[in-house]
C-alpha cells in the first residue's frame, strides 16, 4: 500500500508545478525557469503488445566474478532512435534478471562506429539521469588478420574481422586469408563461417570476391553458399550463351547492331527475355525490333 509520505514526496510537485524549477539554487544545477507545466499519464503499463527485441543476448558466467548479460547490437547505421531502445534494453534486462548488463555494438564504419559510441543520456547534459554508453567493435579497433595462420588460430575472429572491415582497402586479403584458413578445417566447421561472412558482406562488393574465392579455394565443399555459386556461374554461362546467339543472327542478317542493343543483349540475365529476343532476331527488320513488344 502505497503510504502518506510516499504521496506527499511526489504530489508537491503536481501541486506546484513550477516547484522543480525554483530548485536550482539548493541543487546547484542551472536548471531552466519552467514557462509551463503540464501533469501527464503516471500510468507507464503498455496498453499494447509492444515487441522489442535485442539482437543477441548472452548470459555470461565466471566462478569468480559471477555473472552479467552481454547484449549485442548489429548496427548499420546511425540511428538517432537506437540510443532510447538501448537504454530500454538495458534498463529491462537489468529490472528483469537482476544481473548487470553489458551493452557491445557491432559496426562496419568507423563514422557509424564512432557514433554509437558517444555517451547518450536522457536527460540535459547537466542531468544526465540515464546515460548508455556501449561498448563498440567496428573497423576501428578490430585487427586486420592476412595471415591464413592467424585466421586459423581463431575462424570466428577471422570472420568477424571480415565483416567489421567489409569496407576496408585490404578486404581482399583478409578474405583470401580465411578461405585459406578454411582449407584444412571439417566441413561441418567451415559452413557457418562461409554462411556468417557472405551473410555479414551483403551488397557489398568484397561479397562477390568472397563468392569467387569460396567457389575457387573451397570448391570441394557442398554447403548451400557453395552450391548456389555454381548454381548461378551455369546460370551466368547459360545466358552469356543465348546473348552471343542473338547477336551473331543479327550480325549474320546484316542488320546494324548499335552499342546500346549489344549492352542490353549482353546485360541481360533472364532466359525467358533472352529466349524472347532470340525468336524475334530470327524476323526482325532492324536489330532494335528485338524490344519491340516491351
């Protein structure tokens, strides 16, 4: 039950809305003079279903020290919203586990890295009630590993330096290091490390180096990445294949084939379009007519 003195502590402030204010002097903060008060909702319950998910989670357990949380952030970009959900983050795993939290964010620029490291707290900067400062990993502090034996000595390292430096001018040496580093391992071991490292390389082009140095270096392994890189160079061969055939018919007709139509033949990779041109390259009066019914 909620008591009398717990009441009066509070609701002087509701009773006195410009009371905090006038505090400045017996708290030594520059507080600001208050233009307006308004009393809102104490009633901080969710009246919905709201999901918040942390990225990963761990528990981590020392017969020393005890235990505390790791929460781990994958972070791409800055995000003015992120700092909010961190300090939420931390503030709930610490309310619902009673263990002290660790907040580490990974980046893979070293203005995004720089970032999410700044100390962002609720309050002014002269009341900083709650403040989150993460821990960063990011290209500016993880190592540059183009030693297949140093990758070998710890893959998953490896691969998270990988990542970190997706952007990095010695991304190509890095990678060449781990499929190196790959060569010797079970397969069962190198799958998730292929996986995690195409996953972490996305739209990026050290992704298309990666897949070339997985079909060349581990080309003997089955896993789904490997598979689908040969899948996509007979793909790739396929289509180069009915390209050449649509424009030697165009050339053996004695039609003009403009650099803009050879660009468009060649930069095409669906069979049924190739297939398409091919049939119309057989009639078409002029190498253009190949489009004509797009």
């Amino acid at each position: 039950m909620v008591n009398p003195p717990h009441e009066a502590m509070h609701h002087i402030f509701r009773h006195d809305l410009h009371l905090f204010s006038r505090l400045k002097d017996v708290l030594g903060l520059p507080l600001p003079d208050a233009v307006e008060a308004v009393v809102l909702p104490n009633d901080l319950t969710e009246t919905r279903p709201v999901e918040r998910r942390v990225d990963t989670l761990l528990r981590l357990d020392s017969a020393r020290d005890g235990s505390l949380l790791l929460a781990i952030e994958a972070q791409g970009r800055k995000d003015p919203s992120k700092p909010a959900s961190w300090a939420y983050y931390v503030s709930y795993l610490w309310t619902k586990y009673g263990l002290p939290t660790v907040l580490l964010v990974v980046c893979q620029d070293r203005a995004t890295a720089e970032w999410a490291g700044l100390p962002a707290s609720s309050g002014p900067a002269y009341m900083p009630t709650l403040s989150v400062r993460p821990i960063v990993v990011g290209p500016h502090n993880m190592p540059v590993i183009t030693d297949p034996a140093k990758a070998a000595e710890d893959l998953a390292l490896a691969t998270l330096s990988a990542v970190t430096h997706a952007g990095d001018p010695d991304i190509g040496a890095i990678l060449k290091a781990l499929s190196t580093a790959l060569r010797d391992v079970p397969e069962n071991v190198a799958d998730p490390i292929i996986e995690f490292t195409a996953q972490g390389l996305s739209k990026r082009p050290a992704q298309d180096l990666w897949r070339t140095l997985v079909a060349v270096d581990l080309s003997f392994y089955k896993s789904y990445l490997a598979e689908e890189i040969r899948d996509e160079g007979r793909a790739e061969g396929s289509a180069r294949a009915s390209a050449d055939a649509i424009l030697l018919v165009l050339e053996q007709r004695g039609l003009d084939v403009s650099d803009d139509v050879r660009a468009r033949v060649t930069g095409c990779d669906d069979p049924e379009t190739l297939r398409g041109w091919l049939a119309r390259a057989v009639t078409a009066v002029t190498a253009e007519e190949i489009f004509a019914e797009e």
